[in-house]
C-alpha cells in the first residue's frame, strides 16, 4: 500500500481531510512564526515611521490585535457566502494565497503603518481559510466519523501552530545567513537577515499549503449541488424546545473556553514573580495546554462517535472550572504545569465534540454558516482572554482565573441546559468500516 494510504487506514479519514489537515499544519508554522517574529520586528531598528503618538508596545498590541479581530469578525461572512457559493475549496485558496502574498510583503514593509495593513490583510485572508476548511471537514465527514475527522484535523492544525513559535526565534537570533551561489560569484554572496529569513519560511509555508490544497483536495458534490437559501445564525431555539439555539450555546461555550486559556498569556512577569521561576518554566507552562490538546484532540473525537458528543463537552466544560481556578492558588512551577496540562485535558474534551455536535445539526450547504460560530467564538475568546487577565490582575493574582472559573461554570451550565445530543445510538468506527 503506497504510504498516502496507509496513512488514510491509519488515521481512518477521507482522504481529503488528511490533506487538508496537512495544510494547515504547513500553513500554522509559518502563521505562527510570525507570533514571536512581528514584536520583535517592530522592536528592531528596521520599522520606522510615524506612531500616531502611540508607545511602541501599544503599536505591537493594536498590530497583533487587529488580526485577531479581523479574522474573526469575517469568518460568519466568508462562512456564509461559501455556503452561497457551494464551493469550499476556492475559498480556501483564496485565502492561502492573500495569506502567501502578505507573508512576503513583510519583507518589503518598512513602517508601522505598512505593517498594520499587512496584518489586517492577513487576518481577513485567514477568514477565508478557517470556516471553509473546517466546513469541508465537515461536509467529508458522517455522522458516525465526524468527531474522528475533527480531531484528526485539530492535531495536525495544532502541531504546526505549536511547531512554529519553537523555532521562530531561533532563527531571527542566528541571522543573518549568508548565502553563496554560482550566480553571485561577480557581486558577492546573498545576505539574509534573521527577519526576512523568518518571512520567507512563513511565505513558503502558506505556499506549500495552496499546492497541497490545489492537487489533493476537492468539494463535495453535495455541497455543489445543495447550498442552502436560508443561511442566518439562530439565537433562539428554533424548536421552541430550549431557550437557546443549540449551535450558538456551544458558541457561548467555547468563547468562555478560549478566554480561560487565554488568560496566562498576558501575565507572565506576574506569573513569574509568585511562583519565583524563568522564562523558561512559564514557556513550558504555556505549552502544556497545548500539548494536551495534540495528545488527545483524535481519541476524543473518536470517543465522542461511540459514545455521543454532549457527554464530553458537558464533563470537559466542568472540569475547566476547578483546572482553571486552582491556576491563581497552586505555589510550585511544576503543580502550574500540572494544571495547565489538566486544563488542556478539559479544553481537548469540548474542541472536537462541540465541532462535530454542531456540525451533524448543520443541513446540506450551512455548514459553513453553522461552524463559523464557534469558529469565530475562539477567535474573540483568545482576544478576551489576555485583556481580562491585564485587567483583573490589579485586584490580585487570584482574580483573573477566578474569572475563568466563573465563566467556564456558566459555559458549563448553558451546555448542560440547552444541547441535546446529536447521535441517536452509539456509532461503532471500525477499519473494516472505511474499505
């Protein structure tokens, strides 16, 4: 069997899911490279300009910001018109390819206002990539694979998203590189700063991603044939069942989540400072959620098609509350490792299963419109998170993760009140199942 297939039995997913999700690990380095790059960049001698009498550090937060922003103020737009269009895959490309040029445009920009644009350009490419791929996977997937197919794509997304910051600093520290080729023998070698090496990486990256996605993936036909008319995001249980409609509770739900494990992320010197440890110890702290996440996004997703997706996010949204809160009050470097990585076990048990939840309520050609909400959910989510923490740390170091375990214990309670399970019996994914 030629090693793409094995891979497929392996990992028991359509063909095109695995591509998809190696794209995205492609294009989650070179996104994430640019996490620990832009700062510095802005912080070097190469950015000048005008600063609109802003501080430095303020010009670095609006510019990381506003692709957050962006990125998730767009996604139920470009979700929607994908579902509109019946087409997935010219979205995604699309979006990889503004993604590829803005990569690269870094190279040339000069001034803050140039890298404002580039990244708010980013953030709006990234919107076209984000509920389009996730409603491809999606739309491959059935009822009794979905969780499978979602936790597949989630680990590979992930693994290149924490691949990236890794390795990003090391190579803006070791440059510049100096390149000697035949074809520069008369005007000398090619030199390479550390920065515009980074640019190139993530450029390449975004790069492999659009050919990955261009030979290897493809539409649905019922996606081309059955793009829905009636494509608006429900608050209100249209059943009359429950008070809210299901699909914008786990949205609810995992805006809560995403600020929970978003709160870490601004206070390092404080979390330093109490637990009298290095950078080093809070780099290992903060990648602990995120190893959990890798760790366990697949079985989960798998577990969730045997035996039901609300079970798991019900018990993963309870669990956040105390591995959340116990955060402000643990002493020793290793017990916050511990309840970083017990907070990723809770975050990896909602993630897949509120996907493929919401995903089996989505008709034929909403899927777009339906996943955008969670989607753009985390999106807000990670960006409420770090100014709640900024803010809430004044009042003492306790406060901000006694904020998450309050609105994660309100996530919990929404999900437990207003979802219903999706899976009517258990549905038993075999290999046999996929020949």
């Amino acid at each position: 069997m030629d090693p793409v297939g094995r891979l497929v039995r392996a990992f028991r997913v359509d063909q095109r899911v695995l591509a998809l999700a190696f794209a995205r690990m492609a294009d989650g380095v070179g996104n994430s490279f640019l996490i620990i790059v832009i700062p510095l960049y802005v912080g070097s001698e190469v950015v000048s300009g005008r600063t609109f009498g802003l501080e430095e550090a303020v010009i670095i937060g609006i510019i990381l910001s506003l692709y957050g922003f962006l990125n998730s103020s767009a996604q139920p737009i470009t979700g929607r018109l994908s579902d509109r269009a019946g087409k997935r895959k010219a979205f995604i490309l699309v979006g990889l390819a503004g993604l590829t040029v803005t990569n690269l445009a870094y190279v040339f920009a000069g001034s803050y206002a140039q890298l404002l644009v580039i990244r708010g350009l980013q953030g709006v490419s990234v919107a076209f990539i984000v509920p389009t791929s996730i409603a491809l996977v999606n739309e491959l997937a059935t009822t009794r694979d979905r969780g499978g197919n979602m936790g597949v794509y989630n680990t590979f997304r992930l693994i290149g998203f924490g691949a990236g910051p890794v390795v990003a600093g090391a190579v803006v520290a070791t440059g510049p590189y100096t390149l000697s080729l035949p074809a520069l023998e008369t005007t000398g070698a090619l030199t390479i700063s550390g920065f515009d090496a980074a640019f190139y990486v993530a450029t390449v990256t975004a790069a492999i991603s659009y050919l990955m996605v261009t030979v290897l993936v493809s539409d649905p036909d019922a996606t081309k044939a059955n793009a829905s008319d009636d494509l608006a995001i429900a608050v209100r249980d249209p059943t009359g069942d429950k008070l809210l409609d299901p699909v914008f509770t786990l949205g609810i739900a995992t805006l809560f989540l995403a600020a929970s494990i978003a709160l870490f992320a601004t206070i390092q010197p404080q979390v330093n400072t109490h637990l009298e440890q290095g950078s080093t110890w809070f780099g290992l702290q903060f990648a602990a959620f995120v190893l959990a996440q890798i760790l366990l996004q697949t079985p989960v997703g798998r577990a969730s098609d045997r035996f039901g997706r609300r079970p798991f996010i019900v018990l993963g949204m309870v669990l956040l509350v105390p591995t959340t809160v116990v955060q402000g009050f643990v002493l020793t470097s290793e017990m916050m490792f511990l309840a970083r990585l017990s907070q990723g076990i809770a975050g990896a048990m909602v993630f897949a299963p509120s996907l493929a939840l919401a995903g089996d309520l989505a008709g034929e050609g909403e899927s777009g419109t339906k996943l955008s909400v969670l989607t753009m959910a985390f999106g807000f989510g990670i960006a409420l998170g770090p100014f709640a923490s900024g803010v809430l740390i004044s009042y003492g170091f306790q406060a901000p993760f006694l904020f998450g375990g309050l609105i994660t214990a309100i996530g919990a309670g929404l999900v437990y009140t207003q979802v219903e399970e999706t899976l009517e019996r258990p549905a038993r994914v075999s290999v046999a199942d996929d020949d």
